[in-house]
C-alpha cells in the first residue's frame, strides 16, 4: 500500500514538473513573440522618425530586404531611400496593426499591416509624393535571436492596392468587366454603382475584361477619385469613385 501510495506521489510530482516546464516554455514562447513585435514597431518607428542609427541597430550586419525589387542589402539602399526623403521634407506617418509573430528557437517571423500618410509643407516634398500619399503595406520579416535580442535579417514589403469596392467576375474574357458583388458601404457602392454593373471604363481607360481591370489597380492610391463608367444594360453610367484602403 505505502509503495502504491509512494508510486503515486511520485508520478503526481513528475506530472507536476512537466506542467510546470510546459507552461514556462509557453510563457517563454510568448515573450519571444512580444520582443520580436517590438523590434518589428521600433523599426517601423525608426523609420518614420528618419532614425538612420537606431534602424541599423535593429538589423543583422548582412540584413536583407525585398521591396519592388529582387533581395538586396537593407543598407545602403534603405538609407539612401529615406534620406532622399527627409532631405526632400516629407513627414511619415504610419499606423501599424495586426501584427503576427511565431517563433521557432532561435528564429521569428513577424508580418504587420502599415497604414502610412506622407505629406510636406514645400514644393519639393509635395511633388515627391503627389502633394499627399495614403498607402496600406503588407510587410514580413525573419528574425533571428542575437546575444542583443532579437534582430531582423530579411524583410518583404509589399503594397496593397486602393480598394474599389466590387468583387470581379474573372472569367469574362472580353466585353467589360462584370461587377458580381457591390456592397453598399464599399466605394463603389456608395457612388451608386450595383451588383451586375459591367465596368467598360476605368479612369478614362478601356476595360474589355479582368486583366484590363488588374492592370490599373496600383495606378491609383487611397483616397483617390476615379471617372468609372459601366454599362447597366443598355444604360451607360459613370460616376465618380473615391477609393479607399483595402479591408
């Protein structure tokens, strides 16, 4: 009986040690994503505030990025790019969410959502960026885990497009592009366009199917206006679309 109840204790303890080696592995876990979070928010920060030092501090020696181009060096080219423009006196600011972090031992891997607004106050700045630039980006990095922390060794940054407010029918070939979905609280929606509309005209441009259409969707940026003319049945319609950020 005493060795049964021995036997039991025993295994109650070893049951104990293992929860309480799970739970601080899990605890760890989390405080390895939060730490990686907090390197990916203080790069985006020192890149808003033109923080060149503090941006390199964040970043392995051999650091590399992939933004409209294949993989290259994060310096000097992130330097030069943000030099241009804080010498040009564009003002950055972003509004970062949605950040995502998992962690395998030594490694992290962290994407966040961007929303950005670039403005300036002289000629220079303003013809820059178009007078005032609204732009959402999608941005993913590797991290590694350094005697200093967490550092990032490869960053993707990719734009997403304004939001037009309709879902296409893709399989169209050719005669314009059929509107299959409008929500009413969408851009599209709220210049009157509706469900069924087959998009002709795109700022001023021929849309004979989808890919006419796909090919304009980084011509224009976050609260842009666009002249959208669609047939509805045999009634043409155009109307003035304001594009928003994609949801």
């Amino acid at each position: 009986m005493r060795r049964r109840a021995g036997v039991l204790f025993a295994t109650t303890v070893l049951i104990s040690i293992v929860l309480a080696a799970c739970s601080t592995c899990m605890a760890s876990e989390e405080d390895d994503k939060k730490a990686a979070i907090n390197v990916v928010l203080a790069h985006e920060l020192a890149c808003q505030t033109y923080d060149f030092n503090k941006l390199d501090s964040l970043h392995t020696a051999d650091s590399r990025g992939v933004e409209g181009s294949y993989p290259q060096p994060f310096e000097p080219g992130a330097r030069q790019s943000y030099q241009a423009d804080k010498d040009a006196g564009v003002r950055i600011d972003y509004h970062p969410q949605d950040a995502v972090a998992e962690v395998r031992g030594n490694v992290a891997w962290v994407t966040i959502t961007l929303h950005s607004i670039w403005t300036a106050d002289n000629p220079v700045g303003r013809a820059m960026i178009g007078g005032e630039w609204h732009a959402t980006f999608v941005e993913s990095f590797v991290l590694v885990k350094t005697q200093e922390g967490w550092k990032i060794a490869f960053g993707h940054t990719s734009q997403l497009p304004a939001d037009f407010g309709a879902e296409p029918d893709y399989r169209a070939a050719h005669g314009g592009m059929k509107l299959v979905k409008v929500p009413e609280d969408g851009p599209a929606g709220k210049a009157g366009f509706k469900s069924g509309d087959v998009l002709i005209e795109y700022g001023g441009r021929k849309i004979d199917n989808y890919i006419d259409y796909a090919r304009l969707t980084h011509v224009y940026s976050e609260g842009e206006k666009v002249m959208v003319t669609v047939m509805r049945g045999p009634e043409k319609i155009t109307k003035e679309v304001t594009l928003e950020q994609m949801r």
